[in-house]
C-alpha cells in the first residue's frame, strides 16, 4: 500500500522546537523526492522544504531558513522536519508530501500533482 503518515505534531510556545516525521510505504525514498507543505487557516497552501534524491539537496522556503531542518533516513523510509525557534506564524496543518520524478524545485511550486500526500499533522504556535 503506497502511502504517507506523518506524525510529531502538536502544541509549542514560541521559540520552542517539534520533530516533524514522515513514514513512507510503498516508495523507495531514496528515489523520490520528499517534503513538506503547510496550510494556515485562510491562507494558501505552501512549499515549506523538500530534500532531493542523489545527494540529498535541501530546499527551503525563505521564512524558515536557518530554523528548520529537513532530513532523510533511507533506511527507514522515513523523512523528518525539524523545527526550531518556532513562531506563531508557523501554526499550520503540515502535509508530507512525495514524488518519484519531479525535482525538488518543481515540487515546493506546488502546481504539478504530486505523488502522494499524508494525512497531516497540525502544528499550533502560542505567543
């Protein structure tokens, strides 16, 4: 069964730290490209971080630079998002997202349809 299942969501006071995971079945990670997508209350959908196959290039959006972390455990099959100096404005439902042909840079676009898509985990920022 090909899916994804993310996991490590939850409640965080500003500046606080949460590992986002993202278990993938039926792919083979080291083949696709993996990341993460956000969605806030009443805004857009958007590209947050993807981690390519060969040599595992990273991607960031420009608001979580220096912040957050995007990691790949092939053996696993498993991708993670770690998040740092968390800020209100991160509060969102993250999605964990895959495919096995486009790059990186086409993914975070958000215009092509994708692979696959988790469920999402929510992920709420306090002030």
């Amino acid at each position: 069964q090909v899916r994804l299942v993310e996991s490590g969501g939850g409640l965080v006071q500003a500046g606080g730290s949460l590992t986002l995971s993202c278990d993938a079945s039926g792919f083979t990670l080291r083949y696709s490209a993996i990341g993460w997508f956000r969605q806030a209350p009443g805004k857009e959908r958007e590209g947050v971080s993807c981690i390519g196959t060969g040599d595992g290039m990273t991607h960031y959006h420009e608001s979580v630079k220096g912040r957050f972390t995007i990691s790949r455990d092939n053996a696993k099959n498993t991708v993670y998002l770690q998040m740092n100096n968390l800020k209100p404005e991160d509060t969102a439902i993250y999605y964990c997202v895959l495919d096995q042909v486009l790059p990186c840079t086409n993914v975070l676009q958000g215009i092509s349809e994708l692979d696959a898509w988790g469920q999402g985990t929510q992920v709420t920022v306090s002030s």
